[in-house]
C-alpha cells in the first residue's frame, strides 16, 4: 500500500501545502511542519526500532517508507492498526496547532495526534515517533512504552521544494533535543534508555551503505531507489517492474544485515509456519536467532522454540 489518496484534496491544510510547494522561493519561516527527518538518523532509527513499514505523516514526496498518508489522506482518520499489518510504523509528526480537515476532523496538533497514537496501540499497531524532547508539555506521551532520549541536538533539513528567496534562507533549523518514543503494548524491554545521536547517524550510515552496495552488486542504479513516489511528474503511474526493483532491494538489505545461518534458520521456520511471514516478524526472529546462536543454542532447539512462537501468531489475512 502506498499513498490513499493521492489525487483529491480534501482539506485546506493539503491545499495551502501545495501552494506553498509551488511558490517561487521561499523563507525559512514558512517550512513550519515540513522539516524533515536527516536520512541518515532516520536509518540509524530503523536499525534501532525497525524496521519501518509505513510513514505516517508525509507531504506525499517525502516518505522514508513505501507505504505512507498525506496530508490529504489525513493520518488521524486512518486506521493504523489495520494499514501496518503487524509491521511497524513512523513518524516525525507536525507540530503546528491543531487543524481541520473539511470534515471538521482534526488534521494537526500534538495533543490530537498523541490521543490518536494511544488509541492505536490498545487496537494492537505498532510504531515509533520522533519528537522534541519536551517532557513539559501537556502532550508529552507519559503512556509510551518506551521513550528513548537522544543525547546531542538534532538538525532537521529543509524540504526537497524549498527554494531560497536570498542567501539568508539557506540555513539549517536549529537543533534541538530529540526523543524516540515507542508505542507497542506488548513491548517487553526498559522504560527509559538513552542513545547519543552520533550512533544513530552512525548505524544509519552504515545501512546506507550497505543499500547501495547491494544495489550496485545487482545492477541497479542507486539514485533510482532513493525514493519512491506513487507517481511521476506528469502523473502517470511508475512503471511495475521498478517497484520490483526496489521490493528486491528492500529484501536484499535486510538480509544483508545478518550473517547467512541466521538467514538460513528464520526462513526454515518461516517455511514450517507459510502464511505467518511479514518484516517485523522477519526482523523479530532474526534478532532472536542471532542471540540464541551466538549464546551456543542449538540450531534444532531455535526451530522449536520459533515453530511454537509462530503457530501462536495471526496469519497474515488474519492481522489485516
């Protein structure tokens, strides 16, 4: 799943974004919601608390995900559990003040979008947010399962549309403190954990590299697979095969991450359970196999353990 809706808007917020998009240039105060996560972070995030299926808030070209909302589809009307299909989400969410949509319905605002979250995680999503460190404010999600603090300022950059009206509007925004907050209700670790912000640019670097690595080994051309938008400019649909493309890379480089008995033992089991299979359980086992065997478990007593976890699980069709 990709974009609902990526033709018709709906609300005066989507409406006064494309305006904006379309201007000439532009000033560094009229960005407001649309600072972006930095790629690198954003992987070192995946790595951390991945991987990510679906992007929740995005201006439709800014996706860190194949699947994602728009403003015009509106986030907070979605139904997330349903649309993450067991994997997990993200978000780096707007922080303007609260907005409608044409069917009075919210479209911004952090208390509105944090009650959202909460409400989603008691119907089973999963999904993690980056947000400012502000444990003062009144939507500060004191309900999270896990709040991960970054230690050093984060800059956000400035949109792929934005245009400088002089040499002034150039700069980037300033930093500031940055959390990694996780709603999951059957999240098992720590409450509160830190991480500095250059391991996670680190990790995400890494990643990176390992992406077009593959992608250079198999033919590919990186700039192809940096995004991947529901249309191209002129509004025609992109072509299957490309999204092929980047379905096999996205497989690649998650495989990429774990050596080859770790590969070899989750796709057994995986085998053993057909039906049971999507990213996060993928992720989940691989995580978990790679514990077991470095810990000396043998390869057979993983096997069971995994066959009983997944014979418990929803089938795919089930969870959506």
């Amino acid at each position: 799943m990709t974009a609902k809706n990526s033709k018709v808007k709906t609300n005066a917020y989507a409406q006064q974004l494309d305006d904006l998009k379309a201007k000439g240039a532009h000033l560094l105060k009229e960005v407001g919601d649309q600072w972006q996560t930095p790629t690198p972070l954003f992987w070192g995030i995946n790595a951390k608390f991945g991987p990510f299926v679906h992007d929740i808030f995005t201006d439709g070209h800014n996706s860190k995900c194949p699947s994602f909302y728009t403003a015009e589809d509106n986030a907070l009307v979605q139904d997330w559990t349903k649309d993450f299909a067991g994997g997990v989400g993200f978000a780096n969410p707007p922080y303007s003040r609260p907005c409608l949509d044409d069917d009075n319905q919210a479209i911004t605002g952090m208390i509105k979008i944090i009650a959202k979250a909460l409400a989603e995680r008691e119907k089973g999503a999963k999904f993690v947010f980056a947000i400012k460190c502000a444990p003062s404010e009144v939507w500060w999600p004191e309900q999270a399962d896990h709040v991960c603090f970054v230690r050093g300022r984060i800059s956000f950059e400035l949109p792929q549309w934005f245009i400088p009206a002089n040499e002034k509007q150039e700069a980037s925004s300033a930093g500031f403190g940055m959390a990694i907050v996780v709603f999951d209700k059957n999240w098992t670790g720590e409450r509160l954990s830190y991480i500095s912000r250059d391991a996670l640019v680190k990790q995400g670097k890494m990643l990176l590299d390992m992406v077009e690595a593959t992608a250079k080994s198999q033919g590919y051309i990186p700039a192809n697979i940096k995004h991947r938008p529901d249309d191209s400019e002129n509004g025609e649909q992109i072509d299957s095969s490309q999204m092929d493309i980047e379905d096999q890379i996205a497989r690649a480089e998650k495989k990429a991450i774990w050596p080859n008995e770790v590969i070899a033992l989750v796709e057994q089991a995986f085998i053993n359970n057909p039906n049971k299979q999507n990213d996060y359980r993928y992720q989940h086992l691989c995580e978990s196999a790679n514990s077991q065997l470095l810990a000396g478990k043998a390869v057979a007593d993983i096997l069971v353990d995994f066959d009983l976890q997944l014979t418990k699980t929803q089938s795919i069709q089930e969870v959506a």
